[in-house]
C-alpha cells in the first residue's frame, strides 16, 4: 500500500463530498433533524419483567405478599435472600428491578405500618415506570384481599393469571398498611427523554454509516468511476481505506452533534467514561461503513443497495435493538434475531454509559462483539471489492 496514493484518493473523496450536497445532508442535516424531531419521548407496555425477589422475612405472609408475580404475565420473579445478591443480578443486566421484603414485615404488618422495598433500574425509564405500577397495583390488590378476610392462616388466596392480566387497567394506589418504597436508580429526572436521546444516537450513526456508504459507493460503480480506478496502480485495499475514511469522518461530526444535543439541549446526564462512549462509537461506526461498502460492493446498483440497507440496518435497529420494545417482552425468534444485529450490542453499552456509569460486564462483552463485527464487515468489504472489470 503507497501512503501517496491513498491520500491522493482521500484528497478526491473529500473534493467529492463538498460537490455533492447530498452528502452532506444525510451526513449532517439528518442527524440534527432526527436528534430534535424524534427526542420527546415514547410510551409502551412491557411483560415479563426480571424482578429480583428479595426475601429477608420467609414467613408466609411475607410470602403471600408477592405472590401476585408467580402467574402474572408482567414479571419473572426471581427469588434471593440478600440485597447483596439482588444487586448484583442488577449489576449484570439479569433483573430490572429489586422487590425487598424485610425481615420485620410481619410484626409491622400487624402494626398496620408494613413497609416493602421497590428499586427499578431507571436507564429504561418504560420500564421503571411499568414495573413501579405493577407492584403497586399488586400489592393494592393484595391488600384488598387481605382486609376482606379471605387470607387463610394469615395468607390470602392467591390469584392467577387472569387476575394478574388486570394490573395494568388498575390505576396506581397507597396500599393501606402496606407501603411502597419506589426508588428509581441511574434515572433521577425520572425522563423518557434519557433514555431515548442514547438510542437516537444508535439511528443516526446506523443511519449515516450504511447508508451515505452504500449510496456513494454503489453510485461510482453505476457511473463507473471506480472502473477508471481499476485500470491505475491503485490497490483495492487503498480504494477502500480511501472510502472509510472521509465517511468515517463524516459519521463522526454526526456524532458529535448528537453528543452535544444530547447533553447540552436535553441535559442527559454522562455518568461513564466519555473516552469509553467515543471508543464505542467509533467501532460501531466501523461496523456500519463496512457494512454498507459490502452491500453497495456487491450488488453495484444505487437502488438496490439503498432497499437492502433499510432492510438489514435502519429498520431492524429501530425495531429490534431494544430502542421501542424490550427484548425480554419479544418471542424468543426474535430475541434470538435481535441479539444477531451490532446495533443491539451498542444500544446496551450507550444506555449503560449514558445512565449508569462504567459497567465492566457490559464494556468488555459489548466491546468485544464490536470489534468482531468491526473486523467481520471491513474484512468483508475489502474481500469483495476486486479489481475486475465485470
């Protein structure tokens, strides 16, 4: 590879890209409109919530007291002993919230004061929220169950799964003797707009890096520029670093318009490392130039490329990357489907960083499927860019 070649093809992508507007409007003019225009807010309902289920008190009412969990279509309880424990499976993204019962319910309870613990992990402030009325709601219904006399040895009946069904409907009220303790951890605005703003930024770095690629790569083989390259000494590992590059750049400046938005105009807070945000970004902006080199390198045509981007980029990142649904609440097909897509790793890690600062487990997981995919899709781009004439 000759350094004077490649930043003589740098030096004509960049001419490139101040003649041609377009460029420049989906590299930046879209990011800032989608920045501002998308950035207020969703509203959706969520199911099988991971509860963490801490039971400091093993009586039986303390046991009755959760019981609406067991059937309910919203959670998937999941029972320990210590706060220690609860702590760490929210730590490591296993539970979205910690259900404390402690050990002097009971004697409080007969006191008419019994106190339980809520704490919700409020990077996704959807389902925080859900997941704070649910239990209120659960518990209301309980309590009611309980006043009315149909416990038996201190416990009332249980109710199944079509009881459960109606929580949603019940509008959030004080339990009586039974109150909750909400907390919400990693989200004190208690704002959607946190936790969107992060996955907006997922979009629009989908957004410029497959699609401004594989519309301007996929436009020089329709007008055969890149031919006329084929016939000098270029490489075609130099036409190609000479494409990342400048769109590397560009999708960057993106970047940062939307990082500054994000914390300047919606006030989202950056509890982790900004060198880690950078650093995951830029691998994920690798991720999506390869990709869309590969598929303007292969199919060669402006339309075809701009239909197959939206298809396994864009869409699959708005629907399938945890940005409007959780995961946990899709079948398992597409669970399986989701966690396939680079955008679902980054999603996690910008959320992460975002909100609730430097998580080991997901840094060093997310990083490294980055890097694969990064590698994958370059390598991928330079193997199917040849210097032939078809």
């Amino acid at each position: 590879m000759s350094f004077r070649r490649l930043r003589a093809l740098i030096y004509k992508e960049c001419l490139q890209l101040t003649r041609d507007p377009s460029s420049f409007f989906i590299g930046l003019v879209i990011p800032a409109l989608l920045i501002f225009l998308i950035g207020f807010g969703m509203s959706m309902d969520v199911t099988h919530i991971p509860t963490a289920v801490v039971l400091e008190d093993s009586s039986p009412t303390a046991r009755s007291v959760v019981s609406f969990m067991n059937e309910s279509p919203y959670f998937s309880p999941r029972y320990v002993t210590s706060m220690q424990e609860a702590k760490q499976l929210m730590d490591e993204r296993r539970a979205e919230a910690i259900l404390r019962i402690p050990g002097d319910f009971s004697a409080r309870l007969s006191e008419g004061r019994g106190k339980v613990q809520l704490i919700t992990y409020g990077v996704d402030t959807t389902i925080a929220n859900a997941t704070t009325t649910y239990v209120q709601n659960g518990i209301a219904r309980w309590q009611q169950s309980y006043l009315s006399g149909t416990a038996i040895n201190g416990a009332p009946a249980v109710a199944g799964a079509s009881s459960s069904a109606t929580l949603a409907a019940t509008p959030p009220i004080v339990t009586g003797s039974v109150t909750v303790d909400s907390r919400q951890w990693f989200n004190d605005a208690n704002t959607s707009t946190w936790m969107f703003i992060p996955g907006l930024i997922v979009i629009v770095m989908t957004l410029v890096g497959v699609f401004l690629t594989a519309l301007v790569m996929a436009r020089e083989w329709e007008r055969g520029t890149l031919e006329s390259l084929f016939v000098t000494p270029m490489h075609a590992s130099e036409i190609v670093f000479a494409k990342i590059i400048p769109y590397f750049g560009v999708a960057m400046i993106g970047f940062f318009i939307c990082l500054l938005s994000a914390r300047y105009v919606y006030e989202v807070p950056i509890e982790g490392s900004i060198v880690l945000i950078l650093f995951a970004s830029v691998e994920y902006v690798l991720v999506a130039i390869g990709m869309g080199l590969t598929i303007s390198s292969v199919l060669k045509n402006q339309f075809l490329s701009c239909q197959l981007a939206l298809l396994v980029s864009l869409l699959p990142t708005i629907m399938l990357s945890g940005f409007i649904f959780d995961l946990r609440s899709v079948p398992t097909a597409v669970n399986v489907i989701s966690h396939l897509m680079p955008a679902t790793y980054y999603m996690d890690l910008l959320k992460s960083l975002f909100l609730a600062g430097n998580n080991p487990v997901i840094i060093y997981k997310n990083c490294a499927i980055l890097a694969g995919y990064a590698a994958l899709f370059i390598g991928l781009s330079l193997l199917v860019t040849r210097k032939r004439l078809d």
